[in-house]
C-alpha cells in the first residue's frame, strides 16, 4: 500500500467522543491525528449543554454530592434494565471517574463544575438522586485557541450576548419570579459588560466543552485535519490498519499503526437512513444535530460485518421549527406551569415535563394509537405565561418575532376557543381539555398524567408555585406552536466491547478499529438517565479505546 501519511492512531470525528480519543492518545506520546468532516470542529457536542453525567466522580465528591457505586449501578439496572450488560455498565462507572481525573491531572484545561441540582431525570427509582450527578464545563475564553479559534463551532441559538451555564439559565429562567432569578441575570450582565471591557471571547456549555478538549490537545501537539472526509477502512490479514478520506476533494491513504478510533455522530442528517431504520413519519428537519451527521461509517462497518444495534432510536428532542426551518429544542419550556401541549384533537396525552427522551418516544406512541394525530402536536401557552417566563428564545414579554406569525410558526386567538379555531380543533373540545387541566393546577395535583409529582420536572418549574409544574391557562391571548419529535443525535451504531472495540455479528472483535459516541450503539439502551448520558459514555469509551491503543498489541 502506498500511504501518503501514516500516525500510531486515527480519530475521526471532532465531538466530545473524538476529542476524548485523541486527546488521550497524544497524552500517552502516540502519534495523533484527529479528522473532521465539517469545516468546524466539535460536532453535536459543540452545540449541546455540555453536561456529563458520571456518578460520583470527583467534581460531585468535592461538592459533597456523591454516591456510591452500589448506588450508581442500581439506577442504571432501574433504568437501563438488561438492555446493557452487567459488564459494560461497571465499566462506565469505573473508567468514567478514571478518565475525568486523568484529563484534570494531565492537562491544565478540562475543568468542570458540579450542576448543583439538576436531578437524574428518573430520581424516583431505585438508586436516582434528586440532587443530579451531572457536571458542566467552566465557562472558556477562546481566544486561547489562537489561530484554531476561527474553526471552533458556534451554537445555533442565540443568548442575546449573555454567556450562561446550564445553572445560569436554570435561575435566570425565573428572572420576574425569584430575586435568585433577578440577582443571577444581574451577574450575567455584569458578565457581558466585563466580557465586552475586556476583549475576551467568553463560552460555555458545550462550546466552552470542546474548546477545552482543544486547547489541551493543541497544547499536547495533537493535529487536526478539518475538510476531511472519510471514506472507507483498509484491511489487510482482516485487521484494520488505515483509512481512505478525502481531503478538501484530494484523495489520501493513512496508516494507522496502533488503532483507527471512530468518534463521529450517526445519521439523522440522511434522510433515506432514517427512513431505512426510524420510526415514520421522519424529517432530517427536525434534528437539531449538524448537517455532517449522514451516517458515512455505516456501509464500510457494514463491509466488516459489524454487529449493529439500537439503529430505530433517537436522542429524542421534542421542538418548535421556527420559519428558517431551523429547530427549537424544548427543554425548560415543557415544565413551566402554564402551558399544555395537545394532539391534534386537543386532548393531552401525556406529561409534557418528562424527559425528552421519554416525550418522543410516548409523542410517537400516540402517534399510532391515533392514526397520525400527534405529530406534530401543539403546545399551548396564554399571555400570563408569555409575560413570566423565558419562552422559545424569547425573553419574558417579549413578543414573538413577527415572522412567526406570518409564516405561521405561532397562532394566536383571544380566546380558547378562538385559538382552537385557528389550528384545526373543535372549540369544545380544547375548551374541556383547558378546563379539566385549569381544575388540577387549582387543586396542585395533575390527576391525569402526575405532572409535577418527581424531581427532574420541578427542576425547570417555578418554585413560588405550590405544584412548581401546574398552573392556569385563562390570560389572553392565548399562543399555539406546532411541537416536533426533534432530536439531537441518533442513538444507534456499531456494537463496542467494554475495549471499545467493534464486534462482529458473532461476538468477535474486529482487530484495529474502535468507537465511541453516537456512532456506536449507546450503552444507555433505549432510555437517558440524566443530563449528560450522551456526553459521558462518548467521552469514556473514546478515552478506554486510546488506552487500548497504548497498552495493547492485538
């Protein structure tokens, strides 16, 4: 074979799986190179929340919120059940606390913060905690990156010039509520003002995440190939030891002497793949995960006989598509107390404040049982709640974007039964539904659907409320957007071994190659534990397949 470069390891995919991967590797002196498809580095996990959700890692211990391993295992045999192995689950809980100590012994920039609070989103079964086991990454100044800075990418929705951790926006979600609310937004201005002062180019969440995976792994001299697309594995003796991309339209052959390690997303932006393995109806529109996520891996892994799995599941992402097409994920807004979300019949179906995860997986079900009346479905709000409450991007009382009502992303009616109208119900019928709900936030118990009743949907409601989830709908004008089973990611890919290693169809493990991220089947099975259940695992596994590369001779 005649290569044109050759490294001890290749990475492809420039996410919090990817980084981890490469990142690690350079640390244990292999020669590294990362490649990225887009012309911007950090992949879904740039534009995520940034959150990382491993039990009683350090960050926790030093913040007094930790448990145990015990304890960790059991809410995962709770949630996850069967559907992952004994096995593979000890070895998150395990390599997972060992790879966040070793990026914070071996680098000056992986630093992170405990989510004070942000429950397990299932704290009410066996093992959950109501006080989270999440972290965040600090806020970053990316001028630090230098000349990679131009390449970092940027998240899609606009913070009007604040620069908020997932914390920040907890409290300031309730800036005309709580003077929590009001005192916090009062430090993110004075964040802003500094910012400004000072010429600094401040990020957080999953941008500030992928920064500081870059920053260490430029500073530990790992290189980066942007414009890099792969294309398909090289065997020889049925192991894997290179890989054909293209590069900015050239092809190339590179060797891999140790491992090639793929840490790149999975497929919800191909529409004919999530029409071969989703469930219908599916839009590529409706995922809020970059344009490069198009499933390349796929058929070469195919070609190596990979076993796959869990390839009819997304990371479910319920959303508003606003008139540029571009998605709206629905977090806070599903627990705030005035606001319903209905079929197309105006009947509610569900809990709205549940995961997200869970939403899209129960709007589908409805879906079904309905003939097609979910989706989209409809979340109803009234002018109180418009004036509380942060809301679809928008501050409170402040108005939609006028474009919303001209392409009819919002409608609008003074009254329930005029807004019923307006979208295509019976008045009768979505009057009876508001009523019915309207009586449950009086009485504080949601005797339909218990919404309010666990830690993860109060998380995101209003405190001064005696059900923080639950109150009236009766202030007009009363406000309708269409909801989406969006997503952010697809959640099915290669089978790994607790190696990271990809298998065969019969249990086998294919020589050379690993993964780690959603392009690999997620050890979280078909649910989410907590905030960051896509982060962790990507970043764990990426970091046990370098260490693989570096200890191991296959």
């Amino acid at each position: 074979m005649n290569w044109d470069k050759e490294y001890d390891v290749l990475v492809i995919g420039s996410g919090a799986a990817g980084f981890s991967a490469a990142l690690t590797a350079t640390l244990e002196g292999l020669e590294t190179l990362l490649i990225e498809k887009e012309s911007t580095f950090g992949g879904a996990s740039a534009l995520s929340g940034g959150g990382v959700w491993i039990p009683n890692n350090r960050y926790l211990v030093e913040a007094g919120a930790a448990d145990s391993f015990e304890e960790a295992m059991e809410y995962m045999d709770s949630t996850i059940g069967d559907r992952t192995s004994r096995s593979m689950k000890e070895t998150y809980l395990k390599k997972g606390i060992e790879m966040l100590d070793y990026f914070y012994e071996k680098t000056n920039h992986m630093r992170f913060s405990y989510a004070t609070n942000y429950s397990d989103y299932y704290a009410h079964l066996p093992g959950g905690k109501a006080h989270g086991r999440s972290i965040e990454p600090l806020i970053f100044d990316t001028r630090n990156l230098k000349e990679w800075e131009t390449n970092l990418k940027q998240p899609t929705l606009s913070t009007k010039g604040f620069t908020m951790t997932g914390q920040d926006f907890h409290k300031v979600n309730m800036i005309t509520r709580t003077m929590e609310g009001k005192m916090r937004s009062l430090r993110l201005g004075m964040r802003m003002i500094g910012s400004k002062l000072s010429g600094s180019h401040l990020s957080s969440l999953g941008t500030a995440l992928i920064a500081r995976f870059a920053l260490s792994y430029k500073e530990a001299g790992g290189q980066l190939w942007l414009n890099t697309a792969f294309e398909d594995f090289i065997i020889e003796e049925d192991r894997v030891v290179g890989i054909k991309v293209k590069k900015e339209g050239k092809e190339q052959f590179l060797k891999a002497r140790k491992g090639v390690i793929l840490g790149s997303g999975g497929f919800s932006r191909d529409q004919k793949k999530r029409e071969k393995y989703l469930p219908k109806p599916t839009e590529k529109a409706w995922t809020s995960s970059p344009e490069g996520q198009t499933g390349d891996l796929i058929q070469p892994a195919e070609k190596l006989e990979a076993a796959f799995d869990l390839m009819d599941r997304v990371w479910g992402a319920p959303s508003i598509i606003n008139h540029k097409g571009v998605p709206f994920f629905l977090v806070a807004e599903r627990g705030i107390p005035s606001m319903i979300i209905v079929d197309q019949e105006g009947k509610r179906y569900l809990n709205e404040a549940i995961p997200y995860h869970e939403f899209v997986d129960l709007m589908y079900q409805h879906n079904d049982q309905t003939g097609g009346k979910a989706i989209p479905s409809w979340m109803i709000i009234d002018k109180r709640t418009k004036k509380r409450y942060l809301f679809g991007g928008q501050f409170p009382g402040q108005d939609f974007p006028k474009e919303y009502f001209e392409h009819g992303i919002v409608k609008v009616g003074e009254t329930v039964e005029a807004l019923a109208s307006e979208i295509g119900i019976q008045p009768a019928i979505l009057k009876e539904t508001v009523d019915r709900f309207n009586t449950f936030a009086r009485n504080g118990k949601d005797e339909d659907f218990g919404r309010g009743d666990n830690p993860y949907e109060r998380y995101y409601g209003d405190p001064t409320m005696p059900n923080p989830n639950l109150n009236t709908l009766e202030k007009g004008p009363f406000y309708a957007l269409r909801v989406y089973p969006g997503d952010i990611g697809t959640k099915g890919g290669v089978v790994i071994d607790e190696s990271a290693r990809i298998l065969k169809k019969d249990g086998s493990p294919i020589k050379g190659v690993f993964a780690a991220g959603n392009c690999s089947a997620s050890i979280m099975g078909e649910t989410y534990p907590g905030p960051g259940a896509t982060l962790g695992p990507g970043m764990t596994f990426g970091y046990i397949a370098a260490q693989y590369c570096t200890n191991e001779t296959d």
